[in-house]
C-alpha cells in the first residue's frame, strides 16, 4: 500500500485560503486515484473532491464546488486541494486517501480507498 501524510492545514479567517498537500510514499502514485474527505467532529467523513490517476477528471462535492480545486503532480508523488474563500462550515479534519481504480477514474465513497493519511486539521473562524 501507499503511504500518505498530509500537511498545510491551520487557521484561517472567513474567506481565506489554505493549500493542503498530500505526499506519497512507497508505491508511485500515478496509479491510484485520489480523495480528499473531512471530518468534523460528531458527523460522518464526507467526501470533498477527487481525481483520476492521470489527473484529467475531477469531481467535487456540491459543497465545494467553485471554491476548492483539487490536482496531483505524479512526479512529485503529491496531491493537492487548493481551499479558497473557506467558509466556518469547512471546518474539519481533512484526510487525503488513494484508491486503485476498478473501471472507473475516482470513488466519491470512502470504502474503495484502500490508503489513508492521517489528517490534518483546518479551522476557519467567522
């Protein structure tokens, strides 16, 4: 399996920006697709965002869309989620998770991911 840390979380204000990254180790990440979901605390990890192993498709939850992008760059083994104009509700832990894709370019459900970080912590205050 790969192995994946996340990093670039924090505080911010209403309406600024944060870039989370996601670095893989140990398999080359050019193969999986990758997710970022989040958490907060007492609810369910909800998926955020996705993109195919090559990078070409992507896919956001409606809560997201508009404001963050997610993207990869395979030779650096990373993957990325740019947050713009954050909202207090975007507030979570956000895990990045990679998946081997099964006739499909990425998985909106946690199950198919089969590598997961860590998390890392975003708090956006009002």
């Amino acid at each position: 399996q790969v192995q994946l840390i996340e990093s670039g979380g924090g505080l911010v204000q209403a309406g600024g920006s944060l870039r989370l990254s996601c670095a893989a180790s140990g398999r080359t990440l050019s193969s999986y697709s990758m997710g970022w979901f989040r958490q907060a605390p007492g609810l369910e990890r909800e998926f955020v965002a996705a993109i195919s192993s090559s990078g070409g498709i992507t896919y956001y939850a409606d809560s997201v869309k508009g404001r963050f992008t997610i993207s990869r760059d395979n030779a650096k083994n990373t993957a990325y989620l740019q947050m713009n104009s954050l909202k207090p509700e975007d507030t979570a832990v956000y895990y990045c998770a990679a998946a081997i894709p099964r006739g499909v370019p990425y998985y909106t459900q946690p199950r198919p991911y089969g590598s997961w970080g860590q998390g890392t912590q975003v708090t956006v205050s009002s």
